[in-house]
C-alpha cells in the first residue's frame, strides 16, 4: 500500500503555517491556529475524515482573514500531495461515504 502522508510548511508575509496529515490515520488531531473556531473546525474535519492532522498556523500581521485563508491553502496543499499524482489514489473511501451526481 502506497503511504499517503504529507508535510507542508507555507511561509507568506503575513502568516506561517505547518501542516502534517496522514490520509490513512484514525482521527488523531493537533490543531493551533490561535483561532478557536478554525481550530473547532479543522479538528472536525480531521476526525470525522479519520484524517491523522497537525497544523501550526500563526499571523504576522494580526489579520484573521490571512490566516484562516493561509491555513486552507495548506491543508488543501497538503491532502493533494499526500494523495500524489497517481489515478487511484484519487479516491478515498470511508465507510459510509458516496458519490452523488448533480441534480438541476
């Protein structure tokens, strides 16, 4: 089986965020933003997607907006490269997850 883990460091001007995901963990969660509904946020999805998930993320320039966006930029960075380049690694599968088409 293919390891799907990642480390993402993004430093900008305005904010520094560190990100260490394991797509095949168990929910485990370590999440410091400085923001506690992002951190209440991010620790949800990181549970409930049995993602093994740490982020660090800290503003420069006390603007929140910079941060909260910094931060999914990191965490959607570093999901695509732990899932890599490959086809098949494209789909995750959870229990009790579907695909559902779109209804017009």
């Amino acid at each position: 089986m293919v390891i799907r883990k990642s480390k993402i460091k993004r430093e900008t001007k305005e904010t520094s965020v560190s990100v260490a995901l394991n797509i095949d963990g168990s929910g485990k969660t370590s999440i410091d933003t400085g923001i506690g509904f992002l951190d209440h946020l991010i620790t949800s999805f990181g549970k409930h997607a049995m993602l093994d998930l740490a982020v660090k993320a800290r503003s420069k320039d006390k603007i929140e907006h910079h941060l909260i966006e910094d931060t999914a930029i990191a965490v959607g960075l570093s999901i695509d490269k732990a899932l890599g380049s490959s086809y098949s690694s494209w789909f995750v599968n959870r229990q009790g997850s579907w695909k559902q088409g779109r209804h017009y």
